[in-house]
C-alpha cells in the first residue's frame, strides 16, 4: 500500500484551516487597530509640553481607549458564544501553550488597561470626555497620591502590553510569510483563497 498524502507533496498551498467567525474577526481588527493607536498615542502625549496639542491627544487617546474597553467587553462576550477554531493541526504544544498565554492575557489587558487609566484621570481629578459626545461618571474620588500610583501602573503594563502586542504580530507574520502554514488566514480568510 502506497502512502499518497498530498499534504506531504512540496507543491501542495498552505491548508485551509477553519477561519474565526466574522464578528470574531471583525472585532479584533477593530480592536488591533485601536490599540496600535492608542500606545504611541500614549507615549507621545507624555512627551509633548503641555498646552492644546497635549490636551487633544490626552482626550484621543482617552476616547480611543474607551472605546477599546467596548470592543473587549463585546469581543469576551463573542469568545464565549462562538467559541474559537480548533487549533491549527501540526503545531508543536509549546507554540500553542505561548499562543493561548499571550491572547489570555491580551483579553485580560484590553479590559484592565482601560479602566486603569479611567481611573488614573479620575483620582487626578480629570474628566473623561469621550470624543466630546459625553462625559463619563468619575470611577474613584479625586486623590493625588492614588493617581500617581495608578498611572505608574498603567504606564508599565502599557509598556507590558507593547511588548505583548509586539510578539504576537511577529508571531502572526511568522505564520503568514515564513511557515505559511494558513494560521493567519484564520483571521484574513481572504488570503487562502487566491
Ligand atoms: C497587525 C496586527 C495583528 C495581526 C497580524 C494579528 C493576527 C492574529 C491572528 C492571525 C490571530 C489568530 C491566531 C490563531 O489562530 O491562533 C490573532 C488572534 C488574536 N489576536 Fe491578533 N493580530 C494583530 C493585532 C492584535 C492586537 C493589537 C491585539 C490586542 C488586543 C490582538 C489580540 C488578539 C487576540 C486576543 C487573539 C485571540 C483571539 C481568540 O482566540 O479569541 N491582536 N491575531
Ligand atoms: C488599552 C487601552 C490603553 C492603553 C494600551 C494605554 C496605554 C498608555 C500608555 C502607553 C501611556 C503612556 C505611558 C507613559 O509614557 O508614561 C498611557 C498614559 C496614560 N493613559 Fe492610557 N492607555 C489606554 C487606555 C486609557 C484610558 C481609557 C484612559 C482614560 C480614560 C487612559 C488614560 C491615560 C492617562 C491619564 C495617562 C497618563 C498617565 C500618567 O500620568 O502617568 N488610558 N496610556
């Protein structure tokens, strides 16, 4: 008996693996493109001197990162409705160990990072408008001390959280240009139908 597996055949495409659901990846676009806003928006309003410009991008980024706190509240509730495609097949366990770790925790930051810095600007004693549509109800009574805290938390889990961001889109291209093994498809479904 002859063993004809065409996923061994050098020219057989990257498989087709069983993609998220719309929303699912609607939802993460969104919210990949927000995120990717929101940390060097952060970073470079820390470093502007103060005056309009600053006062603007605090508000973006303040208004962005709401919206963020949105996206994730509806992105878990998605994740528990429809669930996520099997694991991709062949992938070594530790790949998938690190992959489940790194997006738990991304969840886990598109939810805390939003509310630390609501936070943060309420115990400062700053309001928390949000595009200028609305203005959000202050989350803690104003304390300086509590602000300073909170922000240097929320500074270093912003810098955590760049880091994170940073592995898993190396990760995601790793996948798509080098392995081409149909793991970011899952998310651009578009890609395995050329
Ligand atoms: C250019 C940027 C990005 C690319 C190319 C990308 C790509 C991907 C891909 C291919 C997957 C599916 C992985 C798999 O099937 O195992 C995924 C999942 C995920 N991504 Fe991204 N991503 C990007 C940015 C982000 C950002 C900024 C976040 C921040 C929150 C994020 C959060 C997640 C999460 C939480 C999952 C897991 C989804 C689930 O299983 O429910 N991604 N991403
Ligand atoms: C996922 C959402 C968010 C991320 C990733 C994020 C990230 C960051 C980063 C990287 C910085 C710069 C830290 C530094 O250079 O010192 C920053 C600063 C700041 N962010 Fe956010 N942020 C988010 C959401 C928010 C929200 C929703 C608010 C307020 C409603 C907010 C308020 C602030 C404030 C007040 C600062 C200055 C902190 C300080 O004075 O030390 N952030 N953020």
């Amino acid at each position: 008996m002859t063993t004809q597996n065409p996923s061994f055949h050098p020219q057989t495409p990257p498989p087709r693996l069983t993609p998220y659901a719309p929303p699912a990846r609607w939802l993460h676009w969104l919210t990949a493109a927000a995120v990717l806003f929101v940390i060097p928006a952060g970073i470079a309003m820390m470093n502007l001197p103060q005056g309009a410009a600053q006062d603007r991008l605090f508000d973006l980024h303040r208004s962005v990162g709401i919206l963020i706190l949105v996206l994730a509240v509806l992105r878990v509730a998605v994740r528990v409705a429809l669930g996520a495609p099997p694991p991709a097949p062949g992938l070594p366990r530790w790949q998938h160990v690190v992959a489940s770790a790194t997006h738990h925790l991304l969840y886990v930051l598109i939810v805390v990072m939003p509310l630390l810095g609501w936070a943060t600007s309420s115990t400062y004693g700053a309001q928390v408008s949000v595009f200028g549509l609305f203005t959000l109800p202050a989350l803690l009574a104003k304390n300086e001390p509590l602000s300073d805290l909170l922000g240097a938390i929320h500074q270093v889990l912003g810098f955590a959280m760049a880091a994170l961001v940073g592995l898993h889109i190396a990760a995601a291209l790793f996948h798509g240009i080098v392995k081409r093994d149909g793991v970011l498809s899952r998310m651009i479904p578009a890609l395995s139908r050329r």
